[in-house]
C-alpha cells in the first residue's frame, strides 16, 4: 500500500500512484540477453560489463517514475517525428515488410542494434537509402547538440549511428539525425557522414566487453575517482567499487 503522508496534494497521490504502475509493468520487462549497440559508446567498459551480464543495479538505482515518463515522452515524440518526416516528403520506414523493426545481430546474437528508420526517398538533393535516428532532449542538451553537433556534444549518440550504418550497410550516403527540443518542439536536424575509424573501435569495443565479460575478466573503470560524475550516475557504482 502506498504511503501518502508526504504526499498528501492530488498531484502528489496522483504522481505516486502513476510512478508505481510503471515502474511494476517495468519489472515485469525481460532484460536483454546481449549487448546494445545504442550503449556502445559510453564512457566505462566496466559499466558496459554490467549491463551486458544483466547484474542487478545498486538498490534505490532502478529508473524512477519520472525517468521512464521521460523514456515514454521520447517514442511518443518519435512517432510524431516519422509523421512529420513523411509530410515533409521524405519516404520513411521503421519495419520491415515481417513487421519487426529494422535492426542488426551479430557474434551470435550477443550484440544486436535497432535502428529508428530508414530513409528510402524524399526530397531532391539528398542522398538515399539513408539511416535516421531521432532522439528526444531537454532545452539545455538540445542546445548543446545545436552549437557542438553530433560528434563532439553526443559521442554516445554519434557511436550508435556508425554502428548502424555499418552493421545495415547503410554507409555509402549520410544519415539524417534527428533532435526535438522537448521544451519547444524545435527541430534539429543534421546529415552525419559514416566514420568508418569509430564504427570500427565500436565494434573492437564490443568484442572487448563481451569476451571480457564472458571469461570473467573485469575491465578497468573509466576513472579512479568514485565520486566522478559518470561513477555517480552509474547505475552499478557501488557494487563496482567494492570490487578491486
């Protein structure tokens, strides 16, 4: 039963009731059984080991209400997005003709990718078949991503698109990615040329985590500081630091 002293508003109750919903149909969710090319890039191989062998995260870690209604927020301005794109002009696909999304599984399924579409036509002057992503921000990150572009202020975001562009052979044109400011709905947009030199260390990466992971071989940290930024945000930092 839910405590509702400390939150005695209809908003408050509301909230708590809403929050637990979601996150019991988040638990009921069967974790992954491989590696996801989306997370490829982040900072901490050891942090990927992690994810990849499904270890539980620290209690009191697991995604909060608020945080799977920002997820929630971001397919839903996803789909909005395909309908823009497509009266835009542009031929757009998310699934294939089977109805699954399109996506990628290689080293016997242990690294797997789905992208958010393909581009098959649309306007002139753009190159096609192309990848896109799209990905939801709050105000500040999008304008981040608007004065720094994919490369320097979304390495995470910009390693996936290589990934993909690779693994889908979707590498001889650009890929058109995609931003709406969740504050604004301002849209940002930017054709990004395939890096062959970072899909090819994303993909040395993966095979580093996964055979690092499955020989029972730790990799280092990202840092030897646990009160660094990305150990704080880490969803397993104390279960890391208690280890050697």
């Amino acid at each position: 039963m839910l405590d509702f002293n400390s939150s005695s508003s209809a908003s408050g109750q509301i909230t708590a009731l809403v929050d637990a919903g979601m996150q019991a149909k988040a638990r009921q969710q069967e974790r992954r059984a491989y590696l996801g090319a989306s997370r490829l890039g982040v900072a901490c191989e050891r942090a990927l080991q992690f994810e990849y062998a499904a270890a539980p995260v620290d209690p009191g870690k697991d995604f909060s209400g608020r945080i799977l209604r920002i997820f929630e927020r971001g397919h839903t301005t996803e789909a909005l997005m395909v309908d823009w794109l497509h009266l835009a002009g542009f031929e757009l696909r998310t699934h294939g003709k089977d109805g699954q999304q399109f996506g990628f599984s290689v080293l016997d399924g242990r690294l797997q990718g789905h992208v958010d579409g393909v581009i098959v036509g649309g306007p002139e002057g753009y190159a096609y078949p192309c990848l896109w992503e799209m990905k939801c921000l709050g105000g500040k990150s999008w304008r981040e991503l608007e004065k720094r572009q994919l490369a320097v202020a979304k390495p995470v975001y910009a390693a996936q698109v290589a990934l993909y562009q690779a693994y889908l052979d979707l590498h001889e044109h650009p890929a058109l990615f995609t931003a709406v400011n969740a504050d604004t709905m301002d849209i940002y947009a930017e054709w990004v040329p395939f890096d062959a030199a970072l899909a090819q260390r994303m993909s040395d990466r993966a095979v580093k985590v996964i055979t690092a992971t499955e020989a029972a071989d730790q990799l280092p940290r990202m840092t030897t500081d646990p009160a660094h930024v990305e150990c704080r945000m880490c969803a397993w930092s104390d279960r890391c630091w208690r280890q050697p």
